[in-house]
C-alpha cells in the first residue's frame, strides 16, 4: 500500500484519540457529542481508509490495537500543529492595542489624518496615535499643526487634528 493512498481524516483521528484516552465507545461519544453509533462508525472508516485494523474487540468493549496505538501517538504531532494553527488565528483576529507613532508633514497631516485618525478609533479604539511634525516643530506633534503630544485614538484628543 503506497503512503499517498492513506488520506487520514482529522476528525476521525480525533475519535480515535478520544478512544485512547477515555477508554470505551460511550465516553467518547459523550465527550465529542456524538452517539455511541456515529463513534463507531467513524472508526470503521478510519479504519477503511488506513486499511488496518486499529479497533478489537475486548470483552464488552473495545481497544487499541498496536496499529490504532501508534497512529494515535504520531497523531499528536497533528493536534499540536492544528492546535498552533488555530491560535495563530485567533491572535490575527485580536483587537490591536498600544501606541503607534507616526511621523509625517504637516500638509499630510491636514489633509489624510483626519479621516484615518476617525476610523482607527472606530475600528481599534485601543490604539494610541502619536503624531511627529516632520519640519522640525517644538516637539511631537507640534509645529505648523498647532498640536502637541499623543492623540490616545480619539478624534479630537491632545494632540489630535480633527
């Protein structure tokens, strides 16, 4: 069998994992909210697919086989990695706080800032705007706008235009 034939499926993969660590069908299904039928049916794909045996029969229940075992064990890698994955997601969707500074010429500031400072507020109103006059003015913010110091994201604020 050709390894590029085995298409592993992640959501059967987790049955099996669930299988490892609880032990019997019932708790499994309990725990991914499945029925005790659903659980065993994905199992029997999984092993359809891995053409293995990776369930027996034991007792009135069932185990891993040494193949279910070891697949269980190299599959931890893939939880790890989607596991990351997911998080990285989640910190791109995290509200963006802190300070931002920017520095730029006043007729910039005049004409482009107004709007953008209004927007950032709206959309991230935890981000602090630190403007710099660029033509060298008595300090951030200062010079020809006629404002000083850090906007805090709000239109209007110290050091704000507009």
């Amino acid at each position: 069998m050709a390894d590029e034939d085995i298409v592993l499926n992640v959501s059967r993969l987790r049955v099996l994992r669930e299988l490892a660590q609880r032990g019997t069908i019932a708790a499994v299904a309990e725990a991914l909210w499945l029925t005790p039928s659903a659980v065993s049916q994905q199992l029997s794909a999984l092993e359809r697919e891995t053409r293995v045996a990776l369930v027996e029969r034991a007792g009135r229940g069932v185990r891993l086989t040494a193949a279910g075992r070891v697949l269980v064990e190299r599959s931890e890698r893939v939880f790890e990695a989607l596991d990351e994955a997911k998080a990285a997601l989640q910190a791109l969707q995290s509200e963006p706080t802190g300070r931002l500074r920017v520095a730029s010429f006043p007729s910039v500031v005049r004409v482009v800032f107004p709007l953008m400072m209004r927007r950032l507020h709206e959309r991230f109103p935890g981000v602090e705007l630190e403007i710099e006059d660029l033509e060298g003015g008595a300090g951030p913010g200062c010079g020809a706008l006629g404002a000083c110091g850090p906007c805090a994201g709000r239109p209007g604020g110290a050091g704000c235009v507009g």
